[in-house]
C-alpha cells in the first residue's frame, strides 16, 4: 500500500471547486487512478496550499490531472507504507477522519457530541482489530457535494476527525482497516487511518 502527500495549489479554480466539494474531488482522484478505489484525506491547510493525503495500492498517475487541470498540484511525494512495522500490541499514534453514523430502523443517522461520535470510534476499534488508549476530536463539520451538478445528486454527511493512541489487537484485521478504510463516507474523504512514523 502506498500513501502519496498531494500539496494543492489554491490559486487553482478546480483545486478550490474540490476542496469544498467532495464529489468533486473523488471524482479527479478518479482521474488519476484510473477507476481504482482509494482512500483520501484533505489535512490541515494555509490560504496558498492544500495538503492532500492518498492511500492507494498502485501507483497514480498525476499526470492524468494535470493535463486537465495545469496549475492543480504543486507537489506530489509518493511512499511506500511499511506495513511490516505495525506489530500485534503495538501502540501507536493515529489520525482518522470518519463519518460516525448509527442505523436505526433502517436509516443513517449522523452522530453528534464528542461523547457518541467517541463511542462510535470504540465500536469501530473493535470491529477493525485495535483498541483506542485515548482519543479526542479535532474537528466537526458538516461537508456538502453535488454529482453531476443537479440537485438530486446532492450529498451531505458529517465528518469528524479523531487523533489520539491505539494499541493493535488483532493483526490481520487491523492491516485490512489500513487498506480498506473505517466506516461510511470513505469514496467522499473519509476512512481514512494513519499511524505516525509508518
């Protein structure tokens, strides 16, 4: 697996059309892809340059973005994800952005208050093989999309940031949380876990 650290040039009409809209930016992700399915996250950011973080198991082609979109990415560094370090009852520093959600007679409901949307992570700790030391949330919003630019192909969803400590309790299952994503939301940047110093 690999995760490529994108840095985005605001000045960029497309890069701020994506930015703000999560549709749009999945679907040039897509361009560079080639259609294969990853995992992405938009990071902390200054007014001049947007930091994008992407998991993908071959490698993208960028280029295929920047033929359409010139001044799109300023730069793009590409590695590889040394899954051999992550060690059954290792602990480890992680950040997740995800879409805490319940279902309830059959429908989604967006989790809201740290307390819950902490609980949340803990049911997912415990479905993906790891166990939360501690956790906080760094961030709550609501994010809004359009497809295909009508209004039935609207999408809203919450999304929440979560950084803190885990320890990995089950290997095999962990390593697939890392490859395949957390919770609901993952095509619109969330489901996305990273583990400091991999």
């Amino acid at each position: 697996m690999n995760i490529s650290r994108v840095l985005l040039d605001m000045r960029s009409s497309q890069v701020r059309r994506d930015v703000s809209d999560p549709y749009s930016m999945h679907a040039t992700l897509m361009r560079a892809s080639a259609g294969e399915r990853v995992l992405w996250r938009l990071e902390p950011c200054d007014t001049r340059i947007q930091s994008l973080l992407v998991a993908h198991e071959q490698l993208l082609n960028y280029g295929n973005v920047r033929d359409r979109y010139p001044d799109y990415l300023a730069t793009v560094e590409t590695r590889r994800i040394r899954m051999e370090n992550v060690k059954a009852g290792g602990v480890y520093r992680f950040r997740l952005t995800g879409n805490p959600t319940v279902t309830r007679e059959g429908k989604r409901y967006a989790l809201s208050g740290p307390a819950d949307q902490l609980l949340w992570l803990s049911r997912q700790g415990s479905r993906c093989g790891f166990t939360v030391l501690g956790a906080l949330v760094s961030e709550d919003r609501f994010r809004k999309g359009r497809r295909h630019n009508d209004d039935i192909g609207r999408i809203a969803f919450r999304s929440v940031a979560f950084d803190g400590h885990l320890r990995v309790q089950d290997l095999p299952v962990f390593h697939e949380a890392l490859r395949m994503g957390i919770g609901h939301g993952k095509a619109f940047g969330c489901g996305l876990l990273t583990l400091a110093g991999l």
